[in-house]
C-alpha cells in the first residue's frame, strides 16, 4: 500500500519547484502519494523560506501544531527543508525534537538515504551541505503532471542555482550556496522531456537567469552557453511555444539577452527585473552593484526591440538610511518606467547579512506608509494597462477551469496576465486568440476569437490521419 506525504511549501517559486522534485523523488523511491492535509499522513514535510523574518516565524508555528499528530503516529516522520532548515541546521532539532529530518535546498535529493538513516540509527537525521549541483544526478526524470498549480500546460525548469551576488539584506548566498549551473544539455532534455508530456510553456527558473553559464559538452576545450544561447536552442524544441524567465538580474542583462527578445520569437515580451530602491545611494548600500542609469539603459534597450514589453519588479522598502527623498525618487521610478506589478516587501533584518548592523531606524509606521504608497501606485498603473488592453486581441494558453467558476476557462496572456473566457474545457493546453472585452483592477475578461493551429499538434494531427 502507498503512503502518504504532506508537504507544505513557503515561500518563493524555487521552493515550489523543489517540492514538485521532493513529491516526484518520493514516489518513486517510497511509493509515497501526495495528499493535501497532515491528517493520516506517514511523512510531513515543509519546506521552509527564511527570506523575511515573517516567514520564518511560520514554520515554527506549524511545527507546534504537526507535534500533536506525531504523538498519536510515532511512526509518523516530520521532515524540515529549504532555507530555514540551511540556517537554523541543528537548531531546528534543538528547539523542535520530534523532527526527524532537517536537510537542506541542495541537498533534498539525499532523502531517501536520510529516512533510511534515520530509521536504522533511530536518531534524527540533519544534512545542510552544498554539494556541488549533484541534486539534479539523483532526481527522478520531471513528470508534467507534478506541477499542480497550473494544469499540464505549463513547467518550470531550474536551470541554475543559488547566488553570488551578496546584496547587503539578502539570506540566498548563505541559504541556497553560490551560483551553479546545469550543464546546457541536462537542461535541453528535461525540456524536450516536458514537452514530450504535452508541456507548451516553460519557465527557466533560478534567482539570477542571466547569470547562466552552462557547460556545452564537446570532444575538444569546454565551452558555455549563456541564457542567451540557451534560449536559442530552446526555441527550437518542438511542442514548446512559449517561453518566460524568472528572475533576472540587472547586472548581467547583456546585450546578447537584449537581443534575444528580438530573435527568440517564442519568449514572452514581459521581464520581471528587481530593482528594489529608486535611488543610488540606497542601492549601494545594499550593494546592488548598478545605479538607477544603468538600470533604465537596460529598459530602453528592451523597449527599443520590444515596444510594448511590460516589466514588473521587486522593491524593498525602508532599508536602513531610506530617506523620504530615497523613496520619493522609487516612486519616481516606478511611474517612469510604468511597472504594472511587483513583489514588494517592508525591509526585514536577516541575521548573518551585512545590512543587520545597520541601524534599523525607520519607524514602522512610515515604512508601513510607504509600502502602501508603493502599492497603491503599482495597482493603479495595473489597473490602466489592463484598460488600455481591453479591445485587444491576446494569445491566451488555457490552463483550464477558473477555480471560482468551473463553466469558465481561464489562461494568461504573454505579459503573465490572468484571463476569463467562456469556452470549452478540451481547449486546455492549446492556445487560444481571446478579444479582451472588460477590465476591473487586475481582473480580465474577453471571449474566443479563434483557437490557434500550434505548429506541433498541427503534425500530430496529420500523422494521425
Ligand atoms: N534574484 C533576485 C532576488 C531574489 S530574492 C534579484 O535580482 O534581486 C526575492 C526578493 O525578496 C528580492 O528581490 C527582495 O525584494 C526580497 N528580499 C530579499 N531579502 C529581503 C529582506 N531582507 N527584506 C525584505 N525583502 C527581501
Ligand atoms: Fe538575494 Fe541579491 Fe541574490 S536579493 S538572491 S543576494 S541577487
């Protein structure tokens, strides 16, 4: 008889895509079937994010709670991942002794060795390590079907991981360990293996894609491959029809890349890129590494080869020092540039990060202030440019029935927009031409106009026949 695994997942998308590996490993190593609640489960696992203090504070709190279950089920085996089980390590069993596992973002591969240990020695079982990018050697192949937020039409691939960069407030670089990347061709097979499932969009994931720099095997000296060429190659892969990036770092935006939002006609016109402060004195104290200059030459650039690309961003607010003329000029910026959405956060100290002995000398009540004013503005700038695309016609890959109301389907626009038609259900994974008909705050609506012919099913269809 299988068993049955929980996991719960906070955090960010790179947390997401590893749970979908940790669900995929345990299947096929312990028969091991994914439910969706701690009650009767064998194993319990979160995979934790301690990006923001907020966060972190979580998963103690549901630790407390998964406690009670493990005295009713001694068999019962918790398990802590991610970036709080990186930090805290030996902590986490300190503070919480009932759990059995603390393992690490590189080192959730070597599961099924640490429910092994932990049921011969009877001890709980803490393996932090960064052992240099083997995780992907010992992962089950990526099944379509393990990412369950988005129907079967659309992956993410992990193509590097960690980070170098060391911005003053971040946890990443201590938590997740340096930049690694997948070698060119182990990236290309998991691709053409997704698509081979019927996968048509993906999206290359790590926490600075520009950074890639992926080993090309060849018989005489190793050479790389930058995002620019892998993109290149991927656009070729057939069955794949879309392809978005996430997340992409100013520092590294080369004009290769640039380029490729001219040539790679199958990559989105949409680029999340974080900026986090509008003004150079903020950012250098976080240690960014550009200046608010260098940062809009990169969106000229874009706009030059791309018109009407839309760009959201990530912004930290009321760093340490962030004066009211700082955030005015964030605010100047983002009306500038027109971000139509962001992840933005109120500033937490990380310890162990450089900007923790900065004094935090904000009062909360202003960073409070201006986070709000922060939001509000990105809301109204949404708001227009889901107005102004009303009346336009939008290529829509349905991901299925919208969860409010199952007679609806719904998909997103190349910008990475929602949208809710009426239309049948067999039109999931297939790309659709939909006329925008209204828009309010975020919400589009529009109906079909035509069902696209994608190239790939079109040679399914006369094979076929
Ligand atoms: N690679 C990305 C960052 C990934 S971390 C980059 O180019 O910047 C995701 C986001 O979390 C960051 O962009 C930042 O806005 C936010 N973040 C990181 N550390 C934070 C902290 N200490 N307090 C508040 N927000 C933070
Ligand atoms: Fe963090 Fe800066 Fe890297 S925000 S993830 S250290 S680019």
């Amino acid at each position: 008889m299988s068993k049955k695994l929980y996991i719960k997942t906070f955090g960010c998308q790179m947390n997401e895509y590893d749970s979908t590996k940790i669900v995929d490993l345990l299947r096929a190593t312990q028969s091991m079937d994914q439910i969706d609640s701690p009650d009767g489960a064998d194993m319990i696992l979160f995979n934790t994010c301690s990006i923001r203090e907020k966060a972190q504070e979580k998963v103690f709190h549901d630790l407390g709670r998964v406690r009670a279950l493990k005295k009713m089920n001694p068999d019962l085996l918790i398990g802590v991942g991610g970036c709080v089980a990186s930090q805290e390590g030996e902590n986490i069993i300190q503070r919480a002794p009932y759990v059995d596992i603390v393992f690490g973002p590189q080192t959730l591969h070597r599961l099924p060795q640490l429910i092994e240990a932990r049921k011969i020695s009877g001890k709980p079982q803490v393996d932090i390590s960064f052992p240099e990018i083997e995780k992907f050697d010992y992962l089950p192949e990526s099944l379509a079907y393990s990412d369950r937020r988005k129907g079967n039409v659309s992956a993410f691939v992990s193509i590097m991981e960690g980070c170098s960069k060391y911005c003053s407030f971040c946890v990443v670089p201590y938590t997740r360990g340096e930049e690694v990347s997948r070698p060119l061709r182990e990236v290309l097979m998991e691709v053409v293996s997704l698509a081979d499932q019927g996968i048509k969009e993906i999206t290359l994931l790590g926490q600075n894609v520009n950074a890639y720099s992926g080993a090309i095997e060849s018989e005489e000296e190793e050479s790389m491959a930058d995002l620019a060429l892998l993109l290149a190659y991927i656009n070729e892969v057939p069955g794949i029809e879309r392809i978005r990036y996430t997340t992409s770092h100013p520092r590294e935006f080369t004009q290769r890349l640039v380029d490729a939002h001219k040539k790679v006609n199958k990559l989105v016109n949409h680029v999340h890129l974080p900026v986090q402060s509008g003004s150079d004195r903020v950012l250098a104290a976080m240690k960014r590494g550009y200046t608010i200059l260098e940062y809009k030459s990169i969106i000229r650039n874009l706009r030059s080869v791309c018109p009407d690309m839309s760009f959201t961003s990530d912004f930290i607010i009321g760093f340490p020092g962030e004066t009211e003329a700082d955030f005015n000029a964030t605010m100047k910026l983002i009306e500038e540039i027109g971000f139509d959405d962001s992840f933005s956060f109120i500033y937490s100290q990380r310890p162990g990060t450089p900007a923790a002995d900065l004094p935090d000398d904000i009062p909360h009540k202003i960073k409070q202030e201006r986070l709000l004013k922060v939001q509000e503005k990105i809301k109204y700038q949404a708001s227009i440019a889901c107005k102004n695309m009303v009346g336009t016609i939008q290529r829509i890959l349905v991901e299925g029935s919208s969860r409010k109301n199952p007679k609806e389907l719904c998909g997103r626009t190349d910008n990475n927009r929602m949208v809710y038609f009426s239309g049948d259900l067999n039109k999931t994974g297939h790309f659709v031409d939909v006329k925008i008909t209204t828009a309010s705050s975020k919400l589009l609506r529009g109906e079909i106009v035509q069902s696209i012919v994608e190239p790939s099913s079109f040679i399914e269809h006369n094979f076929c026949h």
